[in-house]
C-alpha cells in the first residue's frame, strides 16, 4: 500500500541522538531526505540516526506517557492536568494532541526507517557488514513504531517503503498484516544485530538481538490475545522469553540483586537493561523530550518546610497513584520492598523560613522530615501529635501523594529543565513476566510460578523473606500476573497497554479507578484516529475513524 500518512513525512533530520556520554554521532541536520541523499554514506547514517532520534518523542515525552499511564488500575489524575484523557470524558476526541503527535511521531520515523533499509543495497561508501548491521537496526525500530500503532489503533496504513512525494490518499492494513510485518522484521533484525547490549562495546541504546527477542516475546505475546492470533503465538512467545533468559548468563545479562538499583541514576546500561533510548544535556537535541521526571512528582512545594529543588523535582503532579495501587497492590509493604523503592515516602525540610512554629519556635530543624507518608493508615491522634505533616493514604489530594521515583533526576541542566537520563524502554524482569504470562496462557502454571518468584524473590532484597514472597502454581492467575507487573513495572508506560492486551482494560478500571471508571466505554480499548489524519485524505475512501469516536 503506497500512501502517506502525513506532510512530515519528507521528514527533516532535526535531532540526531547521542548515543553515550563518552561517543557522540555527528550531528549534520539536513532540510530532507531523498533517495539520492539516502544512498550516500553520509544520508544513509544520518537516516538511521535520525530514527533513533526519533523514540526521543515516543519514550520521555509527556504524549506517550499520557496514553499508557493515566485511566488505568495504577494511576488517576494528579493536580497538574489533562484529566479530559484521564477519565475518558466525552472531551477526550480525535482532536486531541497526544494521540496526534505519538501517531505523526511514528509515522514520520517509520519513514526514515524505510529509506535506510530500502537503500541498503545502493549505498555507497559504506562496507557490508555495516550496511547489513544498520537495515537490521532500522528493521528493530521500525518494528517498535509499528507496535506502538497497532496497540493503539488497531488496523492502521502500512508503510513498508520510504514515500518522498506526498499523497492525498491512504488506507488501513488488518492487524494480521501488522502483525505479520513486525514479526518479519523482528526475525530479519535478530540474525544480523549484535547479541549483547553489555558486550563487544555497542553503543548505549543501540538495537541488540537481546532487545529484538524480548520485543518479539511480546509481540507474539500481545497478538495471542487477539483477533490476529496465531494457534502458536503463546508458544512462541514462551519460547522466545524463555529463549532469551536461558541465554542471559552468556550475553552478560541478568536481574540485579536490588530493586532499587534498576533505576539508580547513571545505572541505565545495567545487566538488566536490554534496550534504553538516550538523551542529551544538550537541550537544542533534547528537545524538552523527556519530562518523565516532572509528570510523577507532587506538590510538596506547596506545604510547610519546602520549596522547590533539584532532589525532589519539578512538581507537575500529572498523575498519582490509585488507592488499588497503595492499599491492595502493595499490601505488603514490608517483604515486598518495591513499594517504598519505587515511590518517594519522605521529604526532609529544605527551607528554615517555611518551617512551622510553634510559640516562635520551629517545630522542626532545617534537615528534618518535613513530610512522612507511611503508605498506611494511622490515626487522627497520631497525625495531630506529629511535628512533620504525616499523611496517610485516606489524607492524598490533587497535590499530596507519593512521588514515584523511577525518573527522578538530580543531574540535568537547571531546576526547571527536563531530564537528561535515558529511559529504560525493555528490561530482563519483565521478559520474566512475558515468560510467565506466556507459560500461563499455555496451562503451565509451574513455568508461570518459577519466573513469576525470580522477579518477586529480587524484590525480597534485602531484609524481606524471601519464603514470603514465592508463590504457587495454584496462586498463578491472569490477574494475580497484572498485579505483579504493577509491582515490579509501575509507570513505566507499559499500563494501558497491557490491560488492552489481556482484554482486563474496562473491569479493572471500574473496579480500581473510580475517577476514570464511570466514563469508561468499549469503544476506548482504542485511540480515536487523529482529526487531522482524516481530513487529509481527499481523494479515493475516506480514511476510517475507529468505533465511537
């Protein structure tokens, strides 16, 4: 199908990423990319660059976030907005521009992606193994950008070669064909991609077979679920996570010993990590792209003993955590040490001047706790005795409630400035989880429980019992799994999509999210297309919009 889904298309090379902090890809912005240009050395990286560029928009950006964060089990509306996506009201609609920039984001980078691997056979100036490497690498993003879509829209246009021309017209592909191009992909990029992304010195966020295997795990995984299934696609989805962590040992991989260090800043290129997208301190390239350290962050700065700093964030407070997530998902809060690892529990006073008195004397020194949330409830005495502001989960507001650390960062720029640290896009706990998702879904609750307990023993670490934490066969369900991946994965923008896969989307949110569970409909286990796609298809059919919207 020849067609172009937008005028962005005949795309710009605007951000080139760079790629560690030690070696940077030379940065040549150009006005577009033509087959011509595409052909030369310096076109064909500078294409390949640019696609890698391009997750800066999908992984970071406040639009993808929005999408798979927020009207789920795990998290509800903050005091910092967008509460129209995040209760489904009747003013979340094709207008909206979150689910336009991450459509017109993948599409634009699917296409830089097309013109790397279409020229692969026509560059000059370039050996063979590196051509067969990048069209490998191209194939693995552009795997990932059609992922994105299809989860999100179902049937979309497939673009499987580079368009320079603008066209009026397009149409959608079934899912069977997505599918079945991913999967394509994903195959091809795994027999010519480096193994490892912790050996023989590839780059920080290149596309290894590691990261292409843990995808493909999941995207037989996610197909299962759906009306494109395969007989085998739990099979093989089981087969290849699996596949992946019998490897792990040999390619240098495998689960740190402690939760907390998966996210420790400057640890983004840990064993555990697979495939992580790189930013930069320069903010020219940066493009304010990654703002996951502001979203999670609450108000703190609006009460006693506070004011804003680089340790605790910049507080947009879009989203805080449902009382599911406090009070049931992480009922133990003692064995299961993620809880307080994952979200903030304590400020200390930074500021002597907002420090409360009592008779004209500080109810507490500059350094003490200014804030306590125990994650528990306590009772009305012991919150009226405490010299800090002690808040229970009954007591969180639009602004007070835990902050969510994964994304902190205390390194970039300015106080105000958006985060410089990559994101972890796919991780090895997780490809446990796709195994034990997989082996569930085959009848193999002993394969389910074994990965399931390797994730949840770590969480032991390292005063936990670690007894306490292992699970049975007989206590492995659908449910009890999407539970676990809230425990080990929360924000990180896997929510939404995840109870789409497993068809849990509606119930869960009307079980556990009662802002967004009253206006929750079927026709929200997918994104509205975007206006503007629609209007600018003028000639032939017009372009389908998806059901109730």
């Amino acid at each position: 199908m020849k067609s172009i889904i937008n005028k962005h298309i005949a795309v710009s090379i605007m951000m080139l990423v760079s790629m560690s902090c030690k070696k940077q890809l030379i940065e040549e912005p150009h006005s577009s990319l033509t087959p011509q240009y595409f052909s030369t050395a310096q076109g064909f990286r500078s294409g390949l660059d640019a696609a890698y560029a391009g997750n800066r928009n999908i992984w970071g950006n406040e639009n993808f976030m929005t999408m798979t964060v927020p009207g789920t089990d795990e998290f509800k509306s903050g005091g910092g907005g967008n509460i129209d996506f995040n209760i489904y009201s009747t003013s979340f609609d094709a207008s909206s521009s979150w689910v336009t920039n991450v459509w017109n984001t993948c599409y634009t980078f699917i296409n830089n992606c097309n013109g790397v691997i279409d020229n692969g056979s026509t560059v000059k100036g370039l050996d063979a193994a590196t051509v067969k490497r990048a069209v490998a690498e191209a194939k693995f993003l552009r795997a990932n950008f059609y992922f994105i879509l299809v989860r999100f829209w179902g049937p979309v246009t497939l673009n499987e070669h580079f368009i320079s021309e603008p066209s009026t017209s397009a149409g959608r592909a079934p899912i069977a064909d997505v599918y079945n191009f991913i999967v394509k992909d994903l195959k091809d990029a795994i027999s010519d991609l480096p193994a490892s992304p912790v050996q023989n010195g590839v780059l920080p966020g290149k596309a290894t077979a590691a990261a292409a295997n843990h995808l493909l795990a999941k995207v037989y995984l996610t197909r299962a679920y759906s009306s494109a299934k395969l007989p085998d696609d739990f099979q093989n989805a089981y087969n290849t996570a699996k596949g992946l962590i019998d490897a792990s040992g040999s390619l240098g991989l495998g689960l740190l010993p402690d939760f907390a260090s998966v996210f420790a800043e400057g640890n983004e290129a840990s064993k555990e990590v697979l495939w992580s997208v790189q930013h930069t301190s320069n903010l020219t390239y940066n493009n304010n792209s990654n703002e996951l350290n502001f979203h999670y962050v609450m108000g703190y700065e609006n009460f006693p003993g506070l004011v804003r700093s680089m340790a605790y964030g910049r507080p947009f407070a879009r989203v805080q955590l449902t009382r599911w997530m406090n009070d049931i998902c992480f009922a133990d809060k003692t064995n299961d040490t993620r809880y307080f690892k994952t979200f903030q529990s304590v400020w200390l006073s930074n500021s002597a001047d907002k420090i409360p008195k009592v008779n004209g004397v500080p109810k507490y020194a500059l350094g003490d706790t200014a804030i306590y949330m125990p994650g528990v409830n306590v009772s009305d005495a012991k919150i009226s005795s405490s010299r800090y502001l002690l808040v229970p989960p009954r007591n969180y507001t639009l602004q007070l409630f835990p902050t969510m650390l994964k994304y902190q960062d205390t390194k970039r720029v300015g106080i105000n400035d958006p985060s410089i640290r990559p994101i972890i896009a796919y991780r090895l706990a997780e490809t446990y989880l796709l195994a034990a998702e997989a082996a569930f879904n085959l009848s193999d609750n002993l394969n389910a429980a074994k990965y399931i307990n390797a994730v949840r023993e770590r969480a032991a670490f390292p005063n936990g019992n670690v007894a306490a934490m292992s699970i049975l066969p007989a206590q492995v369900t659908l449910d009890f799994i999407l539970d676990e991946r809230s425990r080990e994965l929360a924000g990180e923008q896997t929510r939404w999509l995840d109870l789409v896969r497993t068809n849990k989307l509606i119930e869960r949110v009307k079980l556990y999210n009662p802002d967004a569970g009253l206006n929750i409909k079927e026709k929200h286990i997918l994104r509205p297309i975007p206006q503007n796609q629609i209007d600018r298809i003028i000639t032939g059919d017009k372009y389908p919009q998806n059901d109730g919207f």
